[in-house]
C-alpha cells in the first residue's frame, strides 16, 4: 500500500465538545495509523500524508493536562485515495482497545461456481487473554486482492466471480488478519491443460494450446497452470512486488510461507523480501530483524523550538521516527515497540512522555533529542522557550468603540456616532491603521460577520453592509423597526438582534428588503447574545435580567424555555452545555443550561481576577473578558472545567487607565475596544483605543522549510566603495518567518526578526565582488536559503567641488575655509574661489560649507544648497553666501529650570515678533520661548505648537541637562540650552535660541541625539495663523509671508537633519521673514560603537569608540536586549543607517559611524525593545557611553509628571 497524499482536518463546526466533555486543545496529539499531529488551542488538526487502501480506521487522541492523562478517539472512517476527510470532533473518555493480532476464517475455501459464497469472520485477540474474540460485525474493514476474480462485501461475504486464488484481508482497529480463497469454476477447456479457455484469453494465453500452460514465462519456478491457481500473475516474476519470486513465496520450504500476493505479508510494515534477506518471519508481525534490515534513520521535525504559554504552562511537539530499509523502502519506527529508544541531553528542558515520540517542554533552555534504533541513530536540535501575554499595539479610534469583529487582517468596528471604522491589522499586528469608514446614519454599538457581510446593531435598527472589499465597504440594506439595537448575531439567513427587552428574528436572505419573521420579550436590557445553532437555542444577555434561554426551533414563533439571575448579564458565549456569562457585577460566570427550563449558576471568578465586564469570547479552554475594572486589563479564564471556573492571567494594556468595552480573538490576538471615559457599550462619542495583544504564542510543527529569495540588490550590480547597500529579502512560510539571516562573502552579518527583511552596510574598501545570501528560518527552526547573489564592487571615482564664497554684499571672500563631505577642506584663493578634489560620492547628496572670521569681525557661515555630485568629474557648487551666523561660546548665566515649567524673563531690548513689540518672553524648558503668556507643554504635536506666538528651536520634552541665558552682548538675547535629555531617550541635545533687537531669530544646533522622538523647529504667530510646513535643511532660502506661521516637524520616518546647522530669519520690512537655512557639510565615518554589558568605560585613543551599555541594575533587561536588532543614526550625516545585532549579553559593536548625535534603537520581532543617545565630544571620533533602556511605549498625554 502506498503513501497516498490524504489529508485529514477537523473542522471548527464539529469539534467544539461540550463542556461535559474535556475537548482537544493544544495539549492533544492525535494519531492516525502511527501519525501523528499536535491539536490546536481550538481543537482542530490537520494531519497529511496518511497510507490509504487501510480499511476502516480511527483518529485517536492523547492529552496530557496537569499531569493528567486522558485518551479520546474518533468514529471509524475510510481513507480516501488522494482524498481528504472531515472528521466529527474526538470526544475524550473511553476508548475501543486495539486487538494484539486478528485471525480470518472463511467457512468456505473453495468456491466452484459462479456467484457461489462465502463468508469471512474475524476473530481478534486482545493483551491479557488468548480468548479469541469476533468482531466481523463491530468495525472491521474487508478487502480482497483481486476482484476479477472474487468480490467481497463490506460484511466480509465473498461472492466467486472467475477462477483463481485471492487473499482475504480483514483489519480491525490498525490490526490485520488474512485468509486464502480459491475460485474453480467449471469452465469449457478445449486443450485440456487445466485453465479455462475464458481465463486463458484473460491471461494471454492460447486455449488451444495445452502446453503453454505448462511454460514458466516470468521464470519464477510457477508453471503458468501454477499461477493460474496461485492467483499470480503469470508473466509477472513478483506479483506483489516484495523482492521475492512467486514461486519463492508460494513454494518455500518453511512451515509458514508468506503470500505471493501480498508484499506485507505479516503487515509489520517490512516487506516480505527484506525479511527473508534479514532472517525474520514474514508471516509473522512480532519477527523482525531491524539490526539487520534497518539502513538508516531520520527524525522530522529536523529541529523545533517549544514555547511554554504561562496560560497553559506546558508545551510540547511529537517527533516521527522514519527508517529506511535495505531496499530502499520507509517504514514509521516511532513506537518504543519498534525497539527505538529516546534519550535527551538536558532532561531539565526536554524530557519525554506519551506518546512515544511525544517531547515535553520543562523550563527554558536548549538540549539535544538523540533518537536510536539497532545501532543507527539521528538527532535533532531543541530549544525551550517561555512567553506570557503581552500587548502588541494600539490604535486612536474615532467616535466610541462599542464592538471589535475580526476576519484574517482587517477589525470592523461598532464605533458609536463614526459609524464603522475598518483596520487593517498588518500581519505582525504590530502597525494596525484605519483605512476605511463607514457612516450609519446612527451609533453603531454591535458587529458580527458572516463571511463577506457585516452586520450592526445601531441606535437607528440593523445596518448590512458589504465589507469583500474591506477598503470599500457598501451599505447594503437597513432595517430599523426593531428599534436602537445593542446586540446581533447571525445564522444562515436569519440575524438575532437584541433591542429593547426582546429578542427579535430578522430574515436578511435580502438584505434590502428585510422583513421580521419572529420576537420573544426576554425583560430587563437585552444588551447581547450567542447561538447554539445544533440545539436551536438562542442565550440572551439580559441585564438584570440575567441570562435567558430562547428555543429558535420555530422562527415565527421563539419560545422562551427559562432563565437565571447572574447580577447583571452583558455578554454571553456558549460552549455545549454551559453558557459563559460576561456579568457586570458578579465578574466571569458559569451556567449549566443542560435543563433548558431551570437553568442553573456552576461557579464565579473573583472580581479581582475576572473583573467586572462587559462581553466575552471564547478561545478554546479559554474565556477572555472585556473588562471595566481592572486598569486596562483583559481577564483570560480556564473554562475547560465550567464548574470550577480558573483564572489564569490578565493581559494588561499599560498604555493608559481605559474601561473594556468590546471584544474580539483569533487564534493568537485578542482586540479590545475601550474607552477612557466611558463605562458600559451604547457610546456615541469618546476617548477610544483599539488595542492588540497576543495571548498565544505561534507554533510550527510541520515541518514545512520557509522559502528566500533576494530581491534587491539585482545580480550583476555595481556599487562603489563605502557606498550603502541594502539588501532586501522577500521570506515567506506556511505559518511564519521566525527570522532571516543576511551573509555577505559567506559571513553571517546580521539577523532581522520582522518583517520587511533588510539589512544596510556599508560596502568595504579593497574587494573586487560581493556575494550577498540569505537564509529565512521558520518557528519550528526550518530554514530555506536564498539564492546567492552576487555584485561587482569599484573604487569611489570621487569627484572635484569648485565653486566662490562671497559675503552678504557679493563681494568675494579669500582665506574662507571650505569644508566638503568626507572631512576635505581647502582656503579659498585672492578671487575667493576653491577647488577641492578628492571628495566622496558615495555619502549622498553634497553640502559644501564655508566659513570666513575678518579680523576683528564676527564668524560668518554660509553652505551650498544641496548637490548632486559628479562621479569621476567636477561638481560645480556655485556661489557659497556667508552670513554672520555662529553658535555663542559665551553662554550668560544659569537661568533656573524644571521639567516643564516655563519662567519669564526681561529682554535687553523691544524684541519686534509679528508686527508686535515685546519686552520680556517666557523661557520653556522644552526648547521654545512664548510671548503674552507662559506654556508647561511637552507634546510637540502642531496643535500646540500653535497655541501660543512661539519660537521654537527645538520643541520636545526636554529634561535635565542646563539652560543658560546671556542678555550682555550688544543687541542680543541669547538662551542656550546645554546637554539636555530627552524624556524618553535621554542623549544629551545642545541648541540656541538667538534673538537680534532688529528682530532677527536665528536656531543654532550644536550636538543633538533625540533625532526621531518627534520635534518642532519654527516660529508662529499663535492660533488661527495660516502655516507653511518645509524642509529646511533642503530649502537654503525661502521667503515667508506676514502673519505666516512656519515649522518642520521631525519624526520617525522624518529623523531631524540640522544638526551642526544654523536658521537665520530675517525680518522683511513689509511683514514676514526671509529665511537661509546654512547646513553643514556630512560627517565623516570614523566613530565606532562598542556595547558591552555593564562594562567599566575606559578611554580609548583616536579613532575612539562610542560604547553601549544595558542598564545597570537590569540583568533581566540585558537579558531581554540580547540577540536582537541594533539601527544606528546620526545626526552627522542623515543619510546614514548602521545595523548590527547585540551579542548574548546585549551589548554590539558597530564601525565606520559618522561622528555627531547619536540614536540607537533596539529592535526584536518588529517591537522596540530599548534604545539610548549620546553625542561625540566636538564632533570626533571620541568615546560615548550610551545607556540602553526599555522603550517608553506610554503615549506623552497618558503620563503624569
């Protein structure tokens, strides 16, 4: 029988076992024919590649719970050929016990006429007893070796058809029996050579020709008469394909003698030949000889890693023992019974248990399975890993989230007065945004789906809408005679909708003429409610009402059957027999409703663990609950026993104090709805947040390689030295890309955890080719590789920037000093003009900077707008302007500061600011000074930024550090603020605020690390001004209107590029300002990063290193910053991006870093994990100690100072 590609899967419609009855969960496996599969959280499986041509078999399970082992099994099936089966759920209890052998009697053994009969009977034997027991009639499985010549009914009754000899095979539970018949039918032989002419001419043989009978064509030692009578094939030396000849099989000279017809004889999965050649019985099941047939050994999955869920506190994954054969053949030696044997290398992490095969995880760690068999061996590679829920992200929500339905990677939100909101969820759910809305024409307050279509309880009655393209979704129908509706689900054509007190039945077969089929009045608050499709029930949340039972059996006429008090019922999910009541009072509830008409309270949470709430969902053993209580919490409880309900966990979203609302999972996120204000669902406008957290970790058993491939950069590409290359991978796996691995020349250099897969470097000096490669590598630690690519490398061509500095009056400046990108500088000559060679292509685009000090005068500075160079020629930077812009070495006094606060200070002069004069400003910690009154604000959003008449250098929340003010230099005001930190990520960010009586303003930056916190540079006359948003550091000049307020805003993925620059305003005589932006030329690469894990800071000479450390103090921290992704910025060239990965103790080295502020971030599985700032002395190539720390996840409104 051969391996055929048959598929069995358990479909959610039929698994879900009543609570009476433990159902499958993760902690199941399942085994079909010495298969076997992991169940899932939900107790479905899927198990392929199972032999066919088996007879009638079963699924059986083995769970291992608490310590607690039980056994469950599934109805007897037949496995298709190339087929698939959808099994009924496996109930858990007692189980059918498996025969140890199986004996076929046929009361006839020869059959001499047509149509003649017989029956077969199958008698089995069990462990413990020689009594023969028959089980003919109780799920054994016929089938017969050739039906031309017999046939054979499911009964076991053989019917004659044509002369010759079959096997009769009977297989009750896995187990085989086997019996002979023979068929000698009474039919005209002309030759008289003893085979009828009919099967003569069926055979290719000459009826009238007796000798041919007696020729041995295949030479097999069987005449061909013989084979006629054996039931072989006579032109076939081996009819079953066993490795022995017929005439070997059906004339051998031991007692029992295998048959020629089946290549298993003994059904012990060693074919006949094999065992002969090994000395063993092939007619017996318990001889073999695996020390001797046995060639080698192989284990799948090849490697796995095992995560322990603190909800469940166990994991583990079933190992399947090939062999090989002698002759090439497999057979399944994952039974202890197949004399293999199981050893681990850390029994601490990995032990064993049933199953055979069946792998445990203990605490977390690494060990190595060895897996042996009669002298051959295979190993495969184990890590153990721990993981609690934890939350993933979070989402502003418009209107008031009532209700969350998910379907694959979009939520459909019942959100109050905005309708519904659709997201897309993104794969990682690490970056979910709104992409779509819809208005109702009411408040929506609940959402179910059935496929493609949504369905809403609103305020205005129920809403269909179209949502297969979830991008467009279209109203399709509405129907509002029920009134405001708070709950809906739906069955086949019919939607239940709780409105009012009742419960009422809506036929949406047409979803724009709908029409009410049936009500039931249930009382109290009919807030939601779930259906029990297979009892026609209906359970409504009712309020004080508690929980009511509707029988839907007759849709125009709904029958109340019973209820029960619980406190206060808001939401309800029904498993069986037991209804899991979301009870605003009396937290997570238990019903027995097995009698419909006096249905009873099984047990409670606790409030303090299963919260005060308002819905719930079911996720296998679990009930996750949407809760009020708690701050922010969503409480997960074991259900799998109802009547003693136990809470597990609570998965806590820290971002703020919000109230669940609604709720919703798949089948590893939970998606709450909640509210900051609000308490209960029935909102119309609030304070909403969508919020994602993972409740269950991802597993992959299956073995299934991921699949690589490189798509950028193309093969055959050039790059130059010192240039950045990325590389991009495109990995994708039939359940998820756990990693990718990037090599260049054949050298592991970096290992990204998420999605987009890409690595930056900076291509070396000396090297004529690359060869880039990749391997992608899955949960279950399988890897596929990508193909390598390969690109050539050149020498920078460099090029020559000429160009003349000039001061404000066009006149040409000599001994200016020039400074180009790569560190090049040259003097300008008697003309003013400058030729430098030898300047970098390969930093980006080109900034040339000038700087000219006349004797006795003030520094002037001035660059080049932005060039594009010319590689291998000259790059023609035009006229350079200097203008008497510096950053003030002499920093006044020590002005008093706080976080956040906001001091007033007298100007030397009438500062004019927007057409108004000003005689004192309000000096703010956080970078800006205002006028006309004081501002605490930290949150740099635009909207406060335009609150006050601002002038801000540097918007941010700033702490620490020290700001000076000096108002003695003639007609200046200067306020400096000094190594000042971010709140966030610390660093250390210098900068000025340079005021001119003539109303001037001019930004000086001079070191800053808070590159992507989110910043503002700008001025504003204050509330209502229209704005210009620029790019400064592109756009050398530009002119402003009057009244105008202007402002960059830094972010992420708009990192702050003025670092070393300056921003001169400059009043115009009609209003406004005309505005030089004076950038710096790019640093040069010469820094180099080194972490180590609270390592003492040494000096280090030129070039120096920038040092990062992890936390002192957080030997968990470093723990959790170790093997993850380390991106590196700086403010001394914008362009730049540095990867590297931290070692096991969370500390990295990274070379070649442009000099100047710099952010680091750490990355793992698509979620910052830590991050740290510091700045280089001067610029140089000195040593920085950077601190990692855990990220600041809270969003800045949602903390107190």
């Amino acid at each position: 029988m051969q391996l055929k590609n048959c598929i069995f899967w358990c479909g959610l419609a039929f698994c879900a076992a009543s609570p009476a009855q433990a159902q499958l969960n993760e902690s199941c496996v399942v085994s079909v024919l010495n298969r076997n599969v992991q169940a899932r959280p939900d107790g479905t499986w899927v198990l392929p590649n199972i032999p066919a041509n088996f007879g009638s078999v079963r699924a059986r399970a083995t769970c291992v719970q608490g310590g607690v082992t039980s056994y469950g099994e599934s109805v007897p099936f037949t496995i298709p050929v190339n087929g698939s089966v959808t099994l009924p759920r496996i109930a858990l209890g007692p189980t059918t016990p498996v025969p140890t052998s199986v004996r076929v009697n046929v009361a006839t053994e020869l059959l001499a006429t047509a149509g003649a009969t017989t029956q077969a009977q199958a008698l089995a034997t069990y462990t413990g007893s020689p009594a023969q027991v028959d089980v003919s009639a109780s799920g054994t499985s016929y089938s017969i070796s050739n039906p031309a010549i017999a046939t054979i009914t499911a009964g076991g009754l053989i019917t004659a058809v044509s002369s010759g000899t079959v096997v009769v095979q009977a297989i009750h539970e896995g187990t085989q029996g086997i019996a002979q018949v023979r068929v000698a039918l009474a039919g005209v032989d002309r030759d008289g050579d003893g085979v009828p002419d009919a099967d003569e001419l069926r055979l290719g043989m000459d009826p009238a020709n007796p000798a041919d009978a007696m020729l041995d064509l295949d030479h097999d030692g069987l005449t061909a008469r013989d084979e006629f009578l054996a039931g072989t094939d006579p032109r076939k030396a081996d009819s079953d394909g066993d490795g022995l000849g017929d005439g070997a099989e059906a004339r051998c000279p031991r007692a029992t003698c295998s048959s020629p017809l089946l290549s298993d004889t003994d059904g012990d999965g060693i074919h006949d030949g094999t065992e002969i050649a090994t000395g063993s019985d092939p007619a017996n099941a318990a001889s073999y000889n695996l020390a001797a047939a046995l060639a080698s050994l192989r284990v799948t999955p090849g490697n796995f890693t095992l995560t322990v869920n603190t909800l469940s506190g166990s994991a583990s994954v079933q190992l399947t023992v090939t062999g090989t054969m002698i002759d090439g053949r497999d057979i399944n030696l994952t039974s202890a019974q197949r004399q293999t044997t199981y050893a681990s290398s850390n029994l601490a992490n990995c032990n064993f248990g049933a199953p055979d095969g069946r792998v445990y995880a203990s605490q977390a760690g690494r060990c190595q399975i060895t897996v042996s068999n009669n002298g051959k061996s295979a190993s495969v590679a184990g890590t153990v890993t721990d993981f609690a829920p934890a939350q993933r992200s979070f989402l502003i929500i418009p209107g008031y989230g009532n209700a969350v339905a998910v379907n694959s990677d979009y939520a459909f939100i019942a959100s109050g007065a905005a309708g519904m909101q659709v997201v897309s969820l993104s794969a990682d759910r690490r970056t979910p945004k709104i992409v779509a809305a819809l208005g109702l024409g009411g408040d929506a307050y609940d959402i179910t789906l059935a496929g493609n279509i949504a369905y809403l309880a609103t305020s205005v009655g129920l809403k269909v809408v179209d949502v297969s393209v979830p991008t467009l979704p279209k109203l399709l129908g509405s129907f509002g005679k029920v009134g405001s509706a708070l709950g809906v689900k739906v069955r086949g054509s019919t939607a239940y909708v709780a409105a009012g007190s009742s419960l009422y039945l809506i036929s949406v077969a047409n979803p724009g003429a709908m029409i009410q089929v049936g009500a039931v009045v249930v009382g109290g608050t009919a807030w939601n409610l779930d259906l029990d499709p297979a009892r026609n029930l209906a359970a409504v949340a009712a309020g004080s009402a508690g929980l009511q039972l509707v029988d839907i059996s007759n849709l125009s006429a709904p029958l109340l059957r019973g209820g029960v008090a619980t406190g206060d019922a808001r939401g309800v999910a029904l498993r069986g027999n037991a209804a899991i009541v979301a009870d605003y009072v009396n937290s997570m509830t238990s019903v027995d409703i097995a009698n419909l008409a006096a249905p009873t309270v099984m047990s409670r949470t606790p409030e303090l663990l299963g919260g005060l709430l308002n819905n719930v969902v079911l996720s296998g053993n679990f009930a996750l609950g949407a809760d009020m209580l708690f701050a922010n919490g969503v409480p997960i409880v074991d259900i799998s026993n109802p009547a003693a309900l136990q809470s597990r966990s609570i998965l806590r979203f820290t971002t703020r104090d919000d109230n669940g609302i609604g709720i919703a999972v798949d089948d590893r996120d939970i998606y709450l709805v909640a509210d900051a204000e609000g308490f209960e669902r029935g909102g119309s406008d609030g304070n909403s947040l969508l919020y994602i957290g993972q409740y269950q970790p991802r597993t992959d058993l299956a073995g299934v390689a991921p699949s690589a491939a490189i798509t950028r950069p193309a093969a055959g590409s050039q790059f130059y030295e010192g240039t950045p290359l990325t590389v991009a991978v495109d990995a994708v796996d039939d359940i998820a890309v756990a990693a990718v691995r990037f090599q260049v020349d054949g050298q592991a250099v970096f290992t990204s955890t998420a999605a987009p897969y890409q690595y930056t470097f900076t291509v070396p000096v000396g090297v004529s080719r690359l060869t880039l490669g990749a391997a992608a590598r899955d949960l279950g630690g399988n890897e596929g590789s990508a193909a390598p690519v390969s690109v050539a490398v050149a020498p920078d061509p460099l090029t020559t920037v000429v160009g003349l500095v000039v001061n404000a009056a066009g006149e040409a400046l000599p001994g200016a000093l020039v400074s180009a990108p790569g560190g090049r500088t040259a003097i300008t000559n008697a003309a003013g003009r400058f030729q430098i060679a030898g300047v970098p292509t390969v930093l980006g685009s080109l900034v040339v900077g000038a700087q000219y000090a006349p004797a006795g005068g003030a520094v002037q500075n001035g660059a080049s707008p932005v060039l594009a160079p010319v590689p291998g020629g000259e790059t023609q930077a035009g006229t350079i302007t200097v203008i008497a812009v510096r950053f003030e070495t002499d920093y006044g006094v020590n002005w008093p500061s706080c976080d956040d606060c906001s001091l007033p200070h007298a100007l030397p002069f009438s500062f004019p600011f927007y057409g108004q004069g000003y005689t004192s400003a309000w000096i703010s910690h956080n970078g800006y000074l205002t006028f006309d009154a004081p501002d605490s604000t930290y949150r740099e959003d635009v909207g406060a930024f335009s609150q006050r008449k601002r002038i801000a250098a540097f918007f941010d929340d700033l702490i620490g550090g020290t700001v000076f003010v000096n108002d003695r230099l003639p007609g200046q005001f200067i306020v400096t603020y000094e190594r000042t930190l971010q709140y966030g990520t610390g660093g250390s960010n210098t900068l000025q605020i340079q005021l001119f009586s003539d109303g001037r303003v001019v930004f000086a930056y001079k070191g800053i690390s808070a590159l992507g916190t989110g910043s503002i540079s700008g001025l504003t006359p204050g509330p209502g001004a229209p704005f210009r948003q620029v790019d400064f550091g592109a756009t050398p000049t530009l002119t402003l209107p009057a009244g105008t307020a202007i402002y960059e805003y830094f972010t992420e993925t708009s990192r702050f590029d003025l670092d070393q620059a300056f921003i001169d305003f400059a009043p115009l005589a009609g209003g406004g300002y005309h505005v030089r932006t004076v950038m710096p030329a790019a640093a040069a690469p010469v820094a180099t990063l080194v972490g180590t894990v609270a390592a003492p800071v040494q000096a280090l000479s030129a070039p120096s290193q920038l040092r990062a450390t992890v936390q002192r103090g957080g030997g968990a921290r470093a723990h959790s910053m170790a093997n993850a992704e380390v991106r590196v910025f700086s403010s001394g060239n914008p362009h730049y991006l540095g990867m590297t990965n931290t070692d096991s103790r969370g500390g990295f080295t990274l070379g070649a870093v442009p000099a100047g502020g710099i952010s680091v971030e750490v990355w793992r599985d698509g979620q910052l994990i830590g991050r740290g700032a510091g700045v280089t002395r001067d610029g140089g190539a000195d040593l920085v100690n950077i601190e990692l720390v855990g990220p600041d996840l809270q969003p800045k409104g949602g903390r107190a100072k």
